[in-house]
C-alpha cells in the first residue's frame, strides 16, 4: 500500500525502524515529516498508520531518488494488468507500458530485470497449475458428475502426461449436428512444451461447436491415438453412425487413423493439400486442384486429371500418388457436408490464440467456460426463435436460394417420385424424392432440398412433401 501511494505522488521512502513486530517508514529527504507506521497485529493482520501525511521537504526534493526501476515488487505487481510478458516480449514494450499507463520512463535495463523477473513466476505459475490439475477435474466432476475427463500421469514420477475433456453436453450436442468432426493440434505459449488437440463439428445453423479439446506432450501417433480412441468413447454414436472426420495431412494423425471405428469416414483437408501442391508446382495452378478436387462425377475428375497431366505431368502424378477417396468429391465414399477443408477447426483455434499462453488449468478453465457461455446462448436463441419457425436461420436461408434457382428449372416427372430437372444451361440432374437424392450431390451433402428436388415438387404442386434432417429442427 504504502508503494502505491509513493508510486501515485511521486515519492521516496525508506525504512526508518523496524524490527519483529512494527516498521517505521519515512521521506528520503531527514528533515521531512513524513512517516508511516506499520503494526502487526495479534491475529496476524498488517495495521498500518499515518503518523504524517503531509510532506515538509520542498517541492521534488523528496522526488529526487524517486524512481520506477527502485521499485521492482510494485512493477511485478502492475504491469501484468496491462501486459502479458512472455519470452518473446522486448523491453522496449514494458518501457512503453509504463509511459503509457503512469507516465514514467523505465531505464532498459531496469526493464530486462522485470521481464526476467515476471517470466521467473510466470514459470512457477505453471508449474502450480500443472500441481492443481487433481483438483481440477475433481471440481468438474462435482460440478458434472457425467463429463468424460481422463487425466494420465507418470506411473513413477506422477509427472503429468495428457488430459482429455469431453463435457457431458457435448455428446447431446453432438446428436443434433452434422456427423461431420475436424481434427487439428496447435502448440501451446508456456514455458512447457505441450500441444492442445481440438476436436471441432458443426451444428444445424452452420456454426463451429468444440466438442472436446486434449493438451498431450506433442502431434505424434500416440497422442492422437489417445485422442481419438477417447473422442470414440465418449460419442457412441460415431462408432454406429457413418461420421466424417477430416484433417491435414499431420504424419502422426495418419498412422493413428487405424484406431477409428468402420463407421468413420477419413478425410484430408483440401486446403492443406492445395497449399502443399502450389508451392511445389505454382501458384497458377490453384485452379486446376479444385476444379479436380470439387469434380461432381468421376468422369469429370478424370477428363481433369488427364488436362493437368498435358499442362505438368509431374503435378498430375502427385496428386495420383494421394489416394482419391480421402480428398476428391468424385471419390469420397462418405458425405462432407459441403466442406473439404478443416478450416473450422483452425478458426477455434485462432479464437484460443490469447488463452494458449495461460497455464494449463487456466487455458483449460477458459476453454471451458467459453463452450459453456457459447451453447448455453445458442440455447437461448433457439427458445427465443418463437412459434411457427419450422426449421434453423441457416436451413431457412439455403431454402430461400434454392426456390429462386428451383424456378428457373424445368422438371419432366416419371412419376411422383422420379425426375429428370433441367437447368437454364441444358445440364440434366435426376431426382429421387422418395430417397432424398440428386445427381448435383448437394441434397446428399447437407440435408437441405436442393433446387432441382424443389422444382420436382412444384411440378407435383406439393404432392409430396421435402425431406430434411431431423438437426435443422431449431428445437
């Protein structure tokens, strides 16, 4: 307290007296009257009193020796609330803070000081939160009894090894989105070498939802063995129910692929896979991958395959060597639900840039109490959507797109559930309204009626009745 006050007038003190039980603090300047008492008290509590409040020294004579970098235990103390100091933080960014902040200039190597001394405790404060772990996921267990957590320890050492947190909520949440989970790890900002392994969907609104997160030593198979055999465990229905999972191109994420159930459909990520072959073959030939990649027909895929061969052949040769069904539309034996890249995943992760450099029982409380705040919001807005609203905004707004281009069709009906659908630009697509099918592949990808199965059923004039996912349902 007493150097707050001396920071906030500009002052310096110094210990007069002191010995088990009191202190005497007066002004630098001897002649000054200034003087503070601080008393012990009995049941162990700081009393401290102003015997003088008013300074007798002239104006800045007790100010002389007054200076921020004399005061390193209040430095310490401030400036991590208005800086986080990390490794990679310049002095010249701690010197700028206090300018700012208090209107002080910090000599540089004052400033070196302070930042060896935060990055000390900020080391002990992750050793501490690594000690807290127990208590932690004993206090989520009280709190949901039902979350899936499993913390791994040294069997000797008792050091810590890998936790995996899947939260009760999660697997109802999971029920009503799309089968559809990406995968991806990033490293985390402390002083310890971890990395954080996210698991990511999307829910009937087109929105990212964080199922489950994991914090394990690095990206290796055995990480990621341990992260999906767990992400099984606690969502059932992925080892029942055809469920996508789709990630880059990671090495370790690959050799631990055989551990996924039959049900789940391996994909890469089209993104990754892009980057990885412009920089190899040019930039220029961005469009010629996805035009391979999004070929709705395999014939398609082929006919592109063969021009890029007749443009690089080396280039055509690299993406033959990659095993179609992970990464081709025309290939992929499951559904992606109108995605070919993990970029939901990657954009939680940006989200948790600030956090990944918080010990690891703060990040993993933040991360925590973000999903919470998130769904229980979206839960609000759903029972806030009011009567009569059939299905989500993001269903409804597909709808809308597709009954203006569904008008613009033509439908030939072999009967009232065969259709031939032609477009304004002579394609043919043929509809199945009885199996939620059309050639164009988009009814299949999202479960949303597409436009040529809304022109069959013009032409019935709503005989029958379209067919959409139960998870667009905003209840």
């Amino acid at each position: 307290m007493i150097e707050d006050w001396s920071i906030k007038e500009r002052f310096s003190f110094l210990v007069a007296d002191k010995d088990q039980s009191r202190a005497i603090y007066t002004c630098v300047v001897l002649h000054c009257e200034w003087r503070v008492r601080a008393t012990c008290t009995e049941e162990g509590d700081i009393q401290v009193t102003v015997l003088n409040s008013e300074h007798s020294c002239l104006p800045g004579e007790g100010s002389k020796r007054y200076s921020l970098a004399g005061s390193s235990s209040w430095l310490r103390r401030h400036i991590p609330k208005y800086l986080n100091v990390m490794q990679a933080t310049k002095p010249g960014e701690i010197i700028d803070c206090l300018t700012v902040q208090f209107g002080e200039m910090l000599p540089y190597k004052s400033a070196c000081r302070i930042k060896n001394s935060l990055l000390a405790d900020t080391l002990e404060a992750q050793r501490d939160g690594f000690r807290q772990l127990p208590r932690y996921v004993e206090a989520i267990w009280i709190a949901n009894p039902d979350t899936y957590i499993r913390l791994s320890s040294h069997h000797e050492t008792n050091h810590f090894q890998r936790i995996f947190i899947f939260p009760v909520q999660s697997r109802e949440s999971f029920r009503l989105c799309r089968h559809f989970i990406a995968v991806d790890g990033t490293f985390l900002k402390t002083k310890f070498v971890q990395t954080l392994l996210l698991a990511v969907t999307i829910d009937a609104n087109g929105h990212t939802l964080l199922l489950a997160w994991a914090i394990v030593k690095s990206e290796n198979s055995s990480s990621w063995e341990y992260f999906l055999i767990n992400l099984q465990q606690s969502i059932p229905e992925i080892c029942t129910e055809a469920t996508t999972l789709i990630s880059d191109r990671d090495k370790g994420l690959i050799s631990a692929s055989n551990v996924v159930a039959p049900t789940v459909v391996c994909a890469f990520c089209c993104q990754h896979l892009k980057e990885n072959f412009t920089t190899t073959y040019g930039r220029g030939l961005a469009s010629k991958f996805w035009a391979i990649a999004r070929a709705e027909s395999v014939q398609n895929f082929e006919n592109t395959m063969l021009t890029l061969s007749e443009i690089k052949p080396a280039a055509e040769q690299y993406l033959s060597n990659i095993d179609p069904r992970l990464w081709a539309k025309a290939h992929f034996p499951g559904s992606r639900y109108g995605h070919d890249t993990s970029n939901i995943v990657e954009s939680v992760n940006n989200s948790l840039k600030l956090d990944r450099e918080l010990s690891i029982v703060d990040l993993l409380n933040a991360i925590w109490h973000r999903v919470m705040k998130q769904r229980f919001e979206r839960y609000q807005a759903a029972c806030n959507s009011g009567p009569g609203v059939l299905y989500t905004k993001f269903c409804t707004k597909e709808l809308g797109e597709s009954r203006i281009w569904a008008r613009q069709n033509i439908a030939q009906m072999a009967n009232e559930i065969h259709g031939h659908v032609t477009q304004p630009n002579g394609n043919v697509k043929i509809v199945n309204l009885a199996t939620g099918t059309c050639t164009c592949g988009r009814y299949q990808e999202n479960g949303i009626p597409c436009a040529h199965e809304l022109t069959c059923i013009m032409n019935l004039h709503q005989v029958s009745k379209p067919i959409f996912h139960y998870y667009y349902s905003p209840y």
